[in-house]
C-alpha cells in the first residue's frame, strides 16, 4: 500500500501518509505544517516526513495560499443554486467574508455535470483564481474534482472521501441529539418515530442525483445515540417515497396514524414536519397536544404553520463565511469544521399525551 | 432644458434626446440604433441625431457589447443576495445563460453600501467585465452608479429613473390584474380587501433601506384596474406595520375583522396571506369557504398552507436568464422586458360566502 492512495483517485492523501507514519491524521498534518503550539514530538515530525518522502506525498495546499494570493479572486463551485433556495444564504455569507478581503467572487454552478465541471474549472484555472470554495446544495460526500486541487480548496457544506480536504459542514449529528433531547426533556419515553428515512434502494427523487444525504444518517445517528443514553428507542422509522416534501410527508405519516398514535415525531427536514401537521390534523390530532413534532432545516415554513414548528437551523451563512475565511487563512491543514445548527423553539413540543 | 438632465444626475438621458427631437423614448432609441426593422422616417432620424449632438448625448452601451467581448465575464451586482432567500433563482437564471455563452460570472453583494459599491465595482471594471447584471431583491427604482456605465449594463428586477438603461422586471401590473380577475371570476363583487399597504411616511422596516418596492404600487394599481372594469371597487386597503411578514400579515387582519367580514383578501405576498390565514383561523373562518385569500410571490409558503394558497408566481429564475442574454446579445437598445408572473393554483379561492 506504500504506493497506494486510499481514495484511488491515484493522488497519495494525509491518510495514506498518517497509516504508514502510525499516527492520527491530525498529528500528521501538524507535523508537516510545522505546527508547535501542539505537543507533537520531534521523533513522530520526522516520522511523518519520511513517510510523506517515501509515498512522494505533495500537500497541494501548502505551496501558495491566499496570504500571497495573486489574483484576489476566489471561486465557489457549486452543484446547485436555486434548487433548495435558502442554501443561497452559503454563498452571502462567502460574500461577506471575501469582502473583508476585497476579494472578488466567481460563482459558478454545474447542476452535477461533470463535463461542464471540468470546463470551467479549467477556465477558471487559467484566469489564476486563488482558490476554490466547493459547495454542495446538500451535506454528502463528493469527489473533489483532481483539476481544482492545484490551487487552494475548502469544501462547503460537503466532505471528500478520505475527509483529506479541508471541509466546513453543519454539526449534523449534534442537530439530531439536541432533537431527541428536547422531546426527552419534556418527557416522552416512547412511541417517538423517526420521519424520513428512505426505501432500500431508493435515494430521493431526479433533483437528488442519486447522491445519498449525510444529514440523513448523522441527523438519524444523533437522534438514536441520545435516545440511547436516556434508556429510550425510537418506535421505528417511516420512509419517504421520493423526496423530502410536504405531500410525501404527509403520506408517510397518514400511513402511520392508520394504525399507531404515535407520542412525537421527529421530522428528516421541515418539510416533512409541515406534512406531519397536515396529516395530523387530517386525523383530528393536536399539535403538541396530542403529538409533538420536530424538524431540521430552521426554514421559514417553521414560520407559516400553527403552532409554529421547532426546528434545528441549518447555519447557511456561518457555513459560507467560515469556509471563506479558512480559504482566506490557511486551507492547508486538513480539518472539518463542523458548525452548530442553534435550535429555534416553536410551539410544537409538550409533555406526552396518555396512552390512547 | 437643452442642456439639462431630467434624472438630475447630469447625465444626458436618451429621454432628453427624445424630448427635443419631439418623439418618443423607443423612436429615439431606434433612430440612434440604426434599426432598419422598424418604420422610422429619414426626417425623423435626422432630427433624433441632431437632438442628439446638441445635448452631447453619448449612449454608454452602443460601443461595445459582449458580442465583441473581451474577458467573457460578467458580473451580478446586487444588493443582497440572501435576504429574500428565493430571490436567488435569479442567480441561477443568469448563470444558465451565461454558461451556454461560456462566459463566468462574478457575484458581488453590496448590502446596499454605496461606497463599498463604488469600490467593488471599479475593481471589476479593472479587470475589464464585459459587463453588468445590475439586480435587486425586491422590484425598485435605483440609481445606477455612474462608473458601470462605461460597460453594457442590464438592470434586472430593477429600473432606472428615466428608463433609459434595459431592465427585466416582473410584470408586476398584468400579476395585479390576475389576481383580481381570479376572485372576479369565482363571483366576488363587493367586501374585496387589499392586505399590505404602508402607512404614510413608513416604507418598511430596517432590511427595506427606505427603497420604495415598485410592486406594492403596480400591482395595486393592476387590482384597481381590473375591478374598475368590472365596476367593482376595493372595499379598502390595510396596512401593515413594518415588513411584509406572517406575524404582521396576521395582525392587519385581525384589526379587520375585529369590525368586518370580508368576502376576500387580497395579500401583497404570500407571507403576508399566510397571516392572513392565522387570523382568520382565530376568528373562526374558513377558506376559502367563508373567506378567499390570494397572494403574490408563488413562494414554498404557498404550500404550507391548509388550503394551498393560490398566487402569482415571480418568475426569478426566467428575470435572471432574460437579463443574461440581453446583456449577452444586444443591450444598447433601452427597453423594459415585463416577464409574466404565471398564476399558481391553490384551493384558496372559492365563491363567495352569503352576507353574514
């Protein structure tokens, strides 16, 4: 494996570097940075140096960043725009950040086409862009195209493969605890289900790619572990047909309350929260009465139902201004910022109604 | 007035032009453009260009357009990009256009700041943009700064004082129009509300700047319209407090129907509409049964609610591509793209209720 790249994109990672030194990926990219406000000993830096000689590794980022940029401008590369709209507020709080700068941004969106991807990548390459902010509409896993590595990268709300790539993503996995702990703090031990998961096979409707969402399982793996330390299961997960919307919402939990009332239901995304209150409603529930409910996102839809929809808020614009600094800063040290998604309490949590 | 400017920026605008020559704002601009597609007489175009020479009118746009580009950027000015967040398919439009032209565009937001404008803006003009997509979040007429008129400049969800620079904007008027002639055709003559009006001296809250949103006036003015030709009237107009939102849509009404029942209300924007809703709820009514509600926007908002609330859609995505290719194509003749706003259909509409 000295040859080898764990990634197989042919390109030898900190990883491949950190398994043949023995150490963690972290320590690795200290010692190679020259860090020394961590106690890495002398031994393990030269440790990590032969092993980074002996696989030929090249730290793409280290060579130039934009503390001797030459250019002032910066890229955000992104698969989608428009589609999920509030996501928009990654590309203003980019803005922000760059502006203190005075930087300039390209923004540009490939709609998943990897042809037209390395197009204008090239293209950007060759106007001496400073560096790139990869971003993703969705938190997943991406293939970092190899073209855009030979500047500055910062991947937004995404993660490479190998998570070799400095990345910032929202805290997704803490979002999920903070849900399971509002429900168990006012008291529900049971009938809690789980909105959205998706049907073997199935990975969301044409706009998703087939790309599968890490907040899916990292909201989900949240949810169980904080259940779990309270003594407390999940009733069970209810999939989604396609996408994560209000009528498929109001389908999956239609076909719930034919047979079972549940205590609380948290909610993949907001979305599906507000198909939960229609198809509660739909069967003479109250929310949070009868049941009580929790979303993901912090979308204005918490806004528009009644009683307004406690939410976990995506941080779109720290998302974009964090990834913008680090690209701004020193992208060099591989590292994935995870940003806290705040709870925005509604009025859809209560103290558990009695068993019906 | 022969050497004076009607915008007052000291300008010579192409209505000046006009106005001497004794013509209209389109014969001047056709006559100064050479178009042979349309029946201008030779008198006629003689009198234009002398008109022209003696105010020293010089169309900044006619000399050089993308179809001789020489950098193939552009760039999107704008004032915010991730307020009003689903503006942003705006954005998304334009970068369509763009990408089948192989032309990158920089995204630049000025949070409404003048003097970082002027910065960012001959920054851009440094490295000589080909052009400028000139956008604001809300319809509004703007003062376009000076400098980016040295490079063909389309105004996209904004117009300029006088008209003479292009501009794509919502055909906010036609969208007034619909939304009466809905209610009209389900039978609504009398008791028709208008929900979202300013009270004197107060133009929005802080993130409004003070700008006066053209929508507000043309699309009351499209409602007035079409019921007066029907020979009904509005039974009045409400305000609301500061911004356009859920908590003060819900408010207004409530005022409302503290003292009167209306047989239906017509919402400024689909948030106001969604308050609209809660009110009503409080008061016991039902929609569409007892009350019809149709707003403006066409937002996800719109599904949310329990009726879908029928609106007229602002149609962001084809503005930001319509302004790309007019910028790409041709932008030197002045005109006004009013793109439609289609009507959405919800289940908010129903004939009227008896008198109560």
């Amino acid at each position: 494996m000295a040859s080898g790249s764990e990634s197989g994109t042919g390109r030898v990672t900190l990883t491949d570097v950190a398994r043949l030194a023995g150490v963690s990926r972290s320590a690795a990219s200290f010692a190679l940075n020259g860090r020394t406000d961590l106690r890495i000993s002398e031994e393990t830096v030269a440790r990590v140096r032969d092993a980074a000689e002996e696989l030929g590794y090249s730290p793409n980022t280290t060579a130039k960043t934009l503390r001797t940029g030459r250019s002032g401008t910066v890229a955000l590369v992104s698969d989608f725009i428009g589609t999920t709209s509030f996501a928009n507020s990654m590309v203003r709080g980019a803005l922000q950040a760059l502006r203190d700068a005075d930087a300039l941004l390209y923004t540009v969106e490939t709609e998943g086409d990897r042809a037209a991807e390395a197009r204008v990548l090239q293209n950007l390459l060759n106007r001496d862009v400073d560096g790139f902010i990869y971003a993703s509409m969705f938190t997943r896993r991406v293939e970092v195209p190899a073209v855009i590595e030979r500047a500055p990268v910062v991947l937004l709300n995404c993660v490479s493969p190998d998570d070799s790539v400095p990345a910032v993503v929202p805290d997704e996995r803490a979002a999920g605890e903070a849900a399971a702990a509002a429900l168990l703090n006012a008291g529900h031990r049971d009938r809690i289900w789980f909105v959205g998961t998706f049907q073997a096979g199935v990975t969301g409707g044409a706009a998703w790619h087939g790309w599968s969402p890490l907040a899916l399982t990292e909201r989900l793996a949240g949810i169980r572990t904080a259940l779990h330390a309270a003594g407390v299961e999940l009733a069970g997960t209810l999939p989604i047909e396609r996408d994560w919307d209000i009528a498929n919402g109001r389908a999956s939990v239609a076909r719930l309350l034919a047979s079972s009332t549940p205590s609380a239901l948290i909610c993949v995304n907001d979305a599906v929260a507000v198909g939960a209150y229609q198809a509660l409603q739909d069967a003479g529930l109250h929310v949070p009465g009868d049941v009580s409910v929790v979303g993901f996102d912090g979308s204005p839809l918490t806004e528009a139902v009644v009683p307004t929809l406690t939410s976990l808020a995506l941080p779109h614009e720290e998302l974009g201004r964090v990834a913008a600094r680090m690209l701004l800063e020193d992208p060099s040290a591989p590292r994935t910022e995870r940003i806290p998604m705040p709870l925005v309490a509604g009025a859809s949590i209560a103290a558990p109604a009695g068993i019906r």
